[in-house]
C-alpha cells in the first residue's frame, strides 16, 4: 500500500497520453501517496517547488497504466485442437455444438484445483503485467457449477494478491450450458439467481454479472433472469452479445443499465441508441473476431455518432483470443476496425476503465491513483502502430514502481 512516508516521485520530460488524448507538450509529473499530485507542462516547472521530490524516469511517453476490462483468464488446458480443426472449416458453432468449445474447457477446469488453476494462470497474467496491464477483469464461466465457478473466483481473487494489479471479477456463469442440464436451460438459469450469485456475494467475490446471449448459449429471456438477479443482489451487469448473431443483448442490458455489452459485431442502431441512452460502455474485442476470422465489423461509425464510448479489451481466453498482448489489440483494434490509434488507447485505458464503472482509473490527471506506464517510444501511436514486446521501461501501481527494465 502507499504510504506518506514514501518519497514523493518525479517524471520529467514525458509525452503524456491522459487517457482520452495526447497532451500537447512535455509534461512533468509528480507522484505522492500513490496519486497523481501534479501535472505541469515541463517548460513552466520549477522543479524547487518540490525540493523532496525523487527523479523517477525522465523522457519516454507515459500512457494511464491499461485496464484489460475482458479476460477469461483462470482456464485449464488449451484449445490448439480446436484450432487446428477450425483452419480445416469446422466452424466455432459446430465445435460448440458437438460438446466442444467452452465445455471442453469448462471439463479441464472443473477437474483443476485452485493451486493448478493459479500455475496455469499466472504466465498469463504475468503477460498482461509486462504490457502494461495495471487493473484486469477476470471472468468464471468455465466451472457452470456453483462449486468451480465460485473456485475460479476465488482463483481470480488471489490472483490480485500475488501480482501488484487490480483484479474485478465477474461471474459468467451464463457462459454456456453445462451438460448435466442439457434440454433444462431454464433450471440452469434458476440455479445461477438462485444459488451462484448468492454465493458469490456472500463470498465477496464478484463484482459484476455477465451473460452470454447468443444462440449457442442463452435466450434474451433467460439473461434477463439473471440481470434481475444481479440487480436484487446489487451487482453491476455486463453482457456478452451481438457477438456472432443480433439478438438484442445489448439494449436490453443497457435497459438494465448494463456498464458494458461486449463484443457487438452484430450491434444495430437501436441497439447503440439504448447503449447511448444508459451510458453502457461497447467493448470492442478485436482478438476474438480476429481469431475466429469474422467478417462482420461492429458498428463503429454510429457508436462514434451516438457517442457511445468504445473500450478495447484482450478477451484473453482458450477458444476465440488465446492472447495475452493488450498492444496487440490497440494495433487489431485499429487495423481490423479501423480505429483511430487515439481512440484504441482511450479504449484501453478511460474507456476501458468505465467499462468496469472506476472512472477514476484510466486517466492522468491531479488526483487520480497513479497506475502509469512509461514507454521507450517517442509518440503514444506508436503503442498501436508496431507489435512488439519490450517496450515499457516501468510500470507503476498505485504510485509504486512494480516494473522498470
Ligand atoms: N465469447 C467469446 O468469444 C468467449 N466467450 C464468449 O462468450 C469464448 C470463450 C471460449 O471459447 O472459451
Ligand atoms: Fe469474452
């Protein structure tokens, strides 16, 4: 935790990226008790201001530390069969169909312990941190029983223990239907309201609800359900939909007034009208759609017209976006849906910060918790521009420097 006693700490010179745009000139920075205390630009600094202030890295660009708002990263086993299989014209629907997909993972973490499950999770997070992740959401939805899912929660929880990173967590029990309950989808969602999410918050251990509504998984009906259930339990609502097919998850998570809908190739205009209107953030998951080499391109132009923010996420998981490069997906989120490198890194930090409803997150500026990155780059684009690892100098949690190379 940061203390008082820490000294205060000073970044000169530094390109900053706030959050939502670049800042014109070099700034200087300074850090204390684990916020932001002050933002100048460079030529107005008068560095005796600040006579117990440290140097903590000079020149480079500073970008918010990134939030990763999507991940279903505590999963055992892998997928490279399925992969294999989908390169040869199974589709993702067939496999998932024929007892693959999510069920083949949901077999390998059920029959994981949590000690397996943080080994298996770990490299994984240990990625996200080394490209700058500060604060991740991490979903359940491979365990579908009341048991692995509150397991791979409780995973995610210490997860946050043993790395300096913010973790969410969201329960996804909604994510597909366990076989136990094949042909009783309905007294599965019964299960969810009434066992899972009591349990999850009786645990503390979820943040937030999420649903997969899709025709491989549930009805608008039954993630309604569970978004009832959320709301009686006070837990923030997120939905994966719109993803392969457009059934209207969206508006009717933000009539739940959702924080995100995820995913949303298939989103319509009077979808992104009711996101508008509540204020639900559109998680664009350039991975997934790259991985499962869709065609169907979100509706970027009226989410920019309706002012819907757009975060950028990893989905980091086993079946669709087995990637854990958040810059990655600031260069996918741009090649592939054409986004402005500004607006990916926006996506990647105060939006995706939103989509987790910590607004306070995600930005430099005076007051807010100083997660930071310093990059060895000379323009933030260059974040969305070129693939490659290695380029964050340090990275700093909570006015704590976790990372410097
Ligand atoms: N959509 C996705 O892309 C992931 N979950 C979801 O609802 C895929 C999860 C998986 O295939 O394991
Ligand atoms: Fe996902």
């Amino acid at each position: 935790m940061p203390s008082e006693s820490m000294p205060k700490q000073l970044w000169r010179q530094v390109r900053v990226f706030d959050g939502l745009k670049q800042l014109d000139e070099e700034m200087a920075v300074l850090v204390a008790g684990g916020r932001i205390a002050g933002l100048w630009p460079e030529k107005d600094f008068d560095d005796s201001s600040v006579p117990d202030a440290v140097e903590a890295g000079r020149g480079g660009v500073m970008t918010p530390g990134l939030v990763d708002c999507h991940t279903h990263l505590v999963y055992a086993g892998n997928r490279a069969g399925e992969f294999e299989q989908r390169l040869e014209g199974v589709s993702y629907e067939e496999i998932a169909r024929a007892g693959g997909g999510i069920i083949s993972s949901v077999r390998a973490t059920r029959a994981a312990s949590e000690d397996d499950l943080i080994a298996a999770s770990l490299p994984r997070l240990d990625a996200l941190l080394a490209d700058g992740v500060t604060t991740v959401e991490i979903k359940s939805g491979y365990g579908l029983s009341v048991e692995s899912e509150l397991k791979m929660l409780r995973v995610a929880r210490r997860l946050g223990e043993l790395r300096p990173v913010r973790v969410l967590t969201t329960l996804l029990g909604a994510h597909a239907l366990p076989p136990e309950y094949a042909g009783r989808a309905d007294d599965y969602i019964s299960l969810i309201c009434e066992e899972m999410i009591p349990a999850a918050v009786a645990g503390n251990l979820a943040d937030a609800v999420d649903v997969f509504c899709e025709g491989i998984a549930f009805s608008p009906a039954q993630c309604q359900r569970v978004f009832e259930a959320a709301k009686t339990y006070g837990l923030a609502i997120k939905a994966h939909a719109e993803q392969l097919s457009n059934l209207g998850g969206s508006a009717l998570a933000a009539r739940y007034g959702a924080l995100s809908a995820d995913h949303v190739e298939y989103l319509d205009e009077a979808g992104v009208r009711a996101m508008a209107e509540a204020g639900t953030v559109a998680v664009l998951l350039p991975g997934a759609f790259h991985v499962l080499r869709e065609t169907q391109l979100p509706p970027i132009e009226l989410l920019r017209q309706y002012g819907v923010p757009m975060a950028v996420a990893s989905d980091a998981n086993p079946g669709t976006s087995p990637i854990c490069m958040p810059t990655l997906m600031a260069n996918l989120a741009c090649t592939l849906f054409r986004l402005t490198p500004r607006e990916a890194l926006a996506g990647m930090t105060a939006h995706g910060a939103r989509a987790l409803g910590l607004p306070e997150l995600g930005r430099i500026a005076v007051g807010a918790p100083a997660d930071m990155c310093l990059w060895d780059i000379q323009q933030p684009a260059e974040l969305a521009y070129a693939v490659q690892a290695g380029r964050l100098r340090q990275r700093v949690f909570n006015g704590e420097v976790t990372h410097a190379c």
